[in-house]
C-alpha cells in the first residue's frame, strides 16, 4: 500500500511496523524488555529479526501513541495507582534516599508495570535487615546495570508486592546517587525523581 507512494522507503516502513507490533505487545502481554518484544514484533510480522529493527525510543514513542489510542479510558488511571504505590514506598523507604525511575516516571506505564526504585545504601544487607524488621515479605534478585557506554555492572534488586503491585528497587552503593545510570531507552543518563517529585506528578495527575 504506502510502499508505491512518496514516503518512506520499505526499510524504514519496516521499522514502523516492527515499532508498533512491539508497542502493542508491551501493552497487551506485559513484555517489559525492549529487545524482545521488538524480535517477537518482527517474527509476528514476518520480518527479519536482525534488520530494520526500531530503537528503544522509536519504540517508547509507538507506546504512547498506541496508549493514547487504544488506552486512553484506563492508562492514565493506571498510572496514578502506580504512582501512588511509588510514594508509599518510597516514603517506606526513605532512610535509603529512594528515586522514581522508568515507565512510572516517565508516563509509558501500563498495568502489567511494575514500580521501579533506586536505593542508595552501604550494603544490601541494610535494606534487608530493614524489610525483615518490619516482617514485609520480599525477595532478591540481581539486574545488570550501564554505567556508560564501556562499564555495565550487576546490583542486587530487591522485590515486594505492595498494593498488588511489583515494586523493584535496585540497591546502589551511596556513590551511585551522583551517578545516574544510562537509560534503557536512550542512553543518555536515566531520569531520577525524588519524592517531591513524584508527589507533584500526583497533584497534576487528573
């Protein structure tokens, strides 16, 4: 169809396509991981898995859109219970001076997102010990981190279920609050939010 009239050439309707199918799949299914919703996208469509392939903020803008389209009566309602849930736990968690990060931050959130936090602590054994007073159930994992372009590292993450909803905190030595890592999405130095933050997002959310 558009592939005959004046506009973009095949490769980067390609890039289209494979940006939307994956911006539907992140939305309908829940993936969270960029790089494979955007190879289940391609193999949906019949596209070649290592070609033409969108980047994460082509993918980030097809989200919005297709939550504007598809998702206006329920995202934004979404959004605000995640919010909600960041500022009670992160009010939960203030001795760790905690930041709002990704999709909750940002807005791309959806219902199948969890919250994700950044902790800043001396070890990791900290926050445990902390949870573990309060009896609040949780559990570990680790997750890869870019530091810059040459330096990618592992942090432990720390998971409870609060409200329903996943919450994530990834647990950085006190260092790390002066040094943001690079975005999944663009690479540039992931956006941070304080409390205050959030709190005014809260009051503009409507």
């Amino acid at each position: 169809m558009g592939e005959h009239r004046n506009g973009p050439g095949r490769s980067e309707q390609n890039r289209i396509r494979i940006a939307q199918e994956a911006a539907r799949l992140m939305t309908e299914h829940g993936i969270q991981d960029f790089a494979a919703a955007k190879r289940k996208a391609a193999e949906r469509l019949g596209l070649p898995t290592q070609r033409h392939l969108p980047t994460n903020l082509e993918i980030e803008q097809a989200l919005i859109t297709h939550q504007r389209l598809f998702r206006a009566g329920s995202q934004p309602a979404h959004l605000r219970r995640l919010r909600n849930t960041a500022r009670q736990a992160m009010r939960l968690m203030v001795d760790f001076q905690p930041r709002l990060v990704g999709p909750v931050l940002t807005g791309t959130a959806d219902a199948h997102s969890p919250v994700n936090l950044h902790l800043f602590s001396e070890t990791p054994e900290q926050v445990d010990v902390f949870l573990m007073d309060r009896h609040i159930p949780h559990s570990w994992d680790e997750r890869v981190v870019r530091l810059n372009t040459d330096q990618q590292e592992r942090y432990p993450v720390c998971r409870l279920v609060a409200d329903e909803v996943t919450v994530e905190m990834t647990v950085f030595p006190p260092v790390g609050l002066r040094q943001p890592p690079l975005s999944p999405v663009d690479g540039r130095p992931m956006r941070r939010a304080a409390i205050d933050t959030v709190e005014q997002l809260l009051e503009t959310d409507t």
